[in-house]
C-alpha cells in the first residue's frame, strides 16, 4: 500500500500530465474554472479516465482527497 504523502506534483503524474511545478503552475493559469456549480472532475479539459480518478478520489475519500481538493482550489482562485 502506499503510503507516502501524495502532492501536487505527483497528482499530476497520476493524471498522466506534465509535473513539474512550472507546467502545473501553467495548468492552473490556463484552465481556469469561473464557476462554481460546475464540479472538478466535469471540467472539458479532463480526459474521461481523468475525470473518473478525480471523481473517485473525493466521493472515496481517498488518500487523494486533499490533493484533488488543492487542485480544485487552486483552478477556482488562479489570478
């Protein structure tokens, strides 16, 4: 089992995307979400298996739960 503390960085290599700060940093300014009627994982930009791990994360309460809530924060209040 894994245990080890899962991070932005690592979210982003589970979603198969670039995971470097400077290209999630990018992500972030560039996908942008305005509102907040829409859930994380229902954004255009995700693939479907994307959707269903950030999905699954949050109704499981996994242990990627906080991460994919930082995520979902972070798309909310990009500057």
């Amino acid at each position: 089992m894994d245990t080890s503390a899962h991070t932005l960085n690592t979210l982003f290599e589970q979603l198969g995307l670039p995971s470097d700060t400077a290209a999630i940093d990018q992500f972030i300014e560039t996908h942008r979400l305005f509102s907040e009627e829409i859930p994380l994982h229902k954004a255009t930009f995700w693939t479907d298996s994307q959707a269903s791990f950030l999905q699954d994360a949050i109704q499981a309460d996994s242990d990627w739960a906080e991460v994919v809530d930082e995520l979902n924060i972070r798309l909310r209040n990009a500057h």
